[in-house]
C-alpha cells in the first residue's frame, strides 16, 4: 500500500501546483485585461466621473445665475415701461 499512497501524494501534490499556476495565469490575465482597458479608456478620452459631476455643478451654477439675471431684467423692463421680448426670449433659451 505505500505505494498507492505516494502516487496520491504525488498526484495531489501535482493538482495543487496545478491550481496554484492556474490562479497565477487568472491574475496575470487580469492585470494585461485591466491595463488594455485603462488605456483604450484613456485613448478614447472619455470623462472621468469627477469632471462630469464639476460639469453639472457648473450648469446647474450657471442657469441659476442665468434665471435671476432674466428677472432683473424683466423687473427692469416692467421699471421702465418697456415691457420688450429681451426677459422672455432669455428664459426661453434657458
């Protein structure tokens, strides 16, 4: 029976290098799969989460600014007299 046993020592053995340089091959495919990613990503020149979410502080910032700057000019204009398509037309573009 010793025999036996070494063979399935042996084999055992074998099969846990086995996995172990398979999991290797895993991680080394992963980390070439990332890079290749990372970079067509970079290539493309595609915005980051960061620049979108400045980007739509800016526009939400800007048309603020844009809405209250249409009523100065609509109370204005109702100051004035001249009740004219200049308000409208600003709020309209908005």
């Amino acid at each position: 029976m010793p025999p036996s046993n070494r063979l399935f020592d042996d084999l055992a053995r074998l099969m846990t290098d086995a996995a172990g340089a398979a999991q290797g091959v895993r991680r080394e495919a992963e980390t070439v799969v990332k890079a290749q990613v990372e970079r067509l990503v970079r290539d493309l020149d595609i915005a980051s989460r960061e620049e979108l979410d400045v980007l739509r502080d800016l526009v939400t910032n800007l048309r603020t600014q844009n809405e209250a700057l249409a009523a100065r000019v609509a109370a204005l204009e109702a100051k004035s007299g001249t009740a004219g398509a200049g308000a409208a037309g600003l709020s309209e573009v908005v």
